[in-house]
C-alpha cells in the first residue's frame, strides 16, 4: 500500500477509572486474548501497510511490553517496520507530548525520512475491522485533502466523540469536537487518510502558532479551506474510552454473530501469543454464554462473562455478567456480579462483590506472592 501508519496510543482518560492507572487504554485487555491496539494494527498489516509507528506516553510499560516483537502482526524491518515513539528529550524539546498534532510534530523526521505518499492515522482504541486500501481509494477518487472514516452513533452519550455532518457529496461542512448536545448521530472514528507532504505542512504551521491538537486545529480548523470528506464505515465499530464502553464492547463478543465477523470470517485479528495450557474445565463447573482464554481452570460457575488468561477460579464460585483480567486467583465461594476484576489480583475466599449501580471495578490488594 502507498501509505504509512500512525497509531496514537498515548492518551489517558478520567472516565476508564482505576482501570487506566495501570496501563494505557490502548494496551486493555480484549475479547479474552487481544489487546485494543492489536486491532488498529491488524488493519494495518491486512492493509498491507508495511511501515507503522506507535506514538505511546502515558502508562507505556504494559504497551510497550506488548508490541516488543512486530512478528506477530509481520511489520518486517526489511520491508518497513515497527516503530515505537515515546516522547524523547532532544536539544531543541524537553516537552511532553501536549496533544496529538504535537506527538506527530516530535516525529516528523520518521515522517520526513519515509516515501510513501500517503498517510493513515489511526487510534489505538477502537474496536473495528477497516481495509484501509478503500479509504485511500476513496480518498483519491473525491481529491480530498483529508477523509475522515465515520460512523453512526449507537451511544447515548455523544459528548465523547467529535460529532459531524456532511452534505450530499460526503463533504464534511460541520465539525465539533465532544459537543455538549448535538443535532447529528455520525461521529468520527478517529481514523483519517491524508497526503504525506501536506501532513508535514500542516503540522508544522501547528507547531509554530503553538497549537497541540490534531481535531481541533487541523481538522476543524481547516474544514472551511481544505476539501474534507467523510467516509461511511458500516460495519461493526466501537470505543473502549470509559468503563461503560469497554464493558459493553467486551460483552458484544459473546454475541455470535460478533464473534464470528471478527474470528472467522478474513482478514484475520491478531496479537501477541503466550505459551500457556488450555483451559481446564473441572468435573462439576458450568459454564454458559462465556469467553474462557487459555491458562484459565474453572471450578465454579461461569455465565454471561468474559474471562481472560491464567484465572483460576474456586469450588462454589459464582462469576455472571462480569469480566475478570489476566492472572487473577479466586477463591472459593465468591460471588461476583456485573463487576470488572483488575488483572492480577487475589480474591478471597467467600468474598462478594456486586455491581449494582453500574459497573464495579474490583481491587483487592491481597500479597498473593510472598518473599
């Protein structure tokens, strides 16, 4: 393909809670056996872009622990690569990224150094599939200067999301970022083609009136002066940007019809394999309408919930509606419900939690591992 990649995965945000002060929302745990980013990235190879970079900040540890082998997503160095970008301390910047137009500014030598002519943005937060190879045909067809890949809104809540409006030729007229109360339901996916050249040219304006932020002051901005498209995506889409979401989009992969668009049918999902057992289902379990990963053994009562890596779960447990992270030990005749259990933590036996406003994030910080 005629593009390279970008994937912006240094963001934090308020409404994921407890569960981002360990990691970056890009690096979430998803579907039982994936991370957020392993999409975005899975795009990208199915695209065959060949040359990606990932601008990581804040909780990076986890993330970039994840990607420290392209392998899995085969971004070969000898044909383009994998590149990982923390913001770094230069003799000319001692910031921290400030916004997305400024990751991509402290970057824009890897931009100036490649030679494809296009490039593809993406965030590392959404759950989709998109051949990026019909945006950028899209793309040159209308001669538009940016396209921007949108969606309808299935969420109440559209204070989250930069809310547009196009007119009869696809063309953007309207755009607000993360209104308080809006007139239209198509939102921006946060994903956007745009010639390589002009990137460079417009971030580099950015950076000398001191402007930090890709939507706001290139999208938005340049709406009135720049041919701006939308592309439709009607397939499956969502956002993991607060607990509700990630809960909501974990639990939409015990559909089956979900299941099946993103495991079964091409191009294929992929992330980082560990080398763990099966999982191990003990006489006397029941399990109905669940994800089990691999490492996990089950003793209890498992319905309606996603369950990641290495959980082993206890006699007369009680799991319903509820997902629980990686390497998580629970205890006997403990009752969990409508609850997100954060990774690597000990339940205790004959413990109760219960979601019953919302969804409840559970952390318990027992000493599983002991000197």
């Amino acid at each position: 393909m005629r593009a390279v990649g970008m994937i912006l995965a240094g963001g934090n945000n308020n409404r994921m809670r407890e569960l981002s002060n360990k990691r970056a929302i890009a690096a979430m745990p998803m579907a039982g056996s994936y991370r957020a980013i392993d999409f975005a990235l899975s795009n990208m190879t199915n695209s065959h872009i060949q040359k990606v970079a990932v601008l990581t900040q804040y909780n990076a540890r986890s993330l970039n622990e994840h990607l420290s082998s392209s392998k899995w997503w085969d971004f070969g160095r000898k044909q383009g690569g994998l590149y990982l970008f923390p913001p770094t301390i230069t003799n000319k910047s001692n910031w921290w990224y400030r916004g997305t137009a400024d990751a991509i500014y402290q970057n824009l030598s890897w931009l100036k150094q490649s030679h494809e002519p296009y490039v593809v943005i993406a965030s590392g937060d959404g759950i989709y599939k998109l051949d990026y190879n019909k945006v950028l045909e899209y793309h040159i067809a209308k001669r538009a200067d940016i396209t921007v890949v949108c969606t309808e809104c299935t969420d109440d809540d559209v204070s989250r999301f930069g809310v547009l409006k196009m007119n009869e030729d696809c063309r953007i007229g309207e755009f607000a970022e993360k209104p308080m109360v809006s007139k239209s339901n198509v939102i921006s996916a946060g994903i956007y083609v745009i010639r390589r050249r002009q990137l460079i040219e417009m971030i580099e304006r950015c950076a000398q009136e001191q402007r930090w932020d890709f939507v706001q002051d290139v999208l938005i901005r340049y709406k009135d002066l720049k041919r701006i498209f939308g592309y439709k995506l009607d397939t499956y889409w969502n956002n993991i940007s607060t607990v509700e979401s990630y809960f909501r989009t974990n639990m939409d992969f015990l559909k089956p019809e979900v299941r099946d668009y993103f495991f079964r049918q091409d191009p294929q999902i992929f992330t980082r394999i560990d080398d763990n057992p099966p999982a191990k289902f003990n006489p006397g379990c029941v399990v109905k309408n669940s994800l089990i990963s691999s490492g996990c053994i089950v003793n209890g009562t498992v319905e309606d919930s996603v369950i990641f890596k290495k959980v082993f779960i206890g006699n007369n447990c009680c799991i319903r509606n509820s997902i629980i992270l990686n390497d998580v030990y629970i205890g006997d005749n403990t009752h969990i419900e409508n609850c997100v259990v954060e990774s690597r933590d000990t339940i205790r036996a004959n413990s109760y939690h219960c979601g019953e406003n919302g969804i409840k994030i559970v952390i318990e910080k027992n000493e599983r591992y002991v000197i």
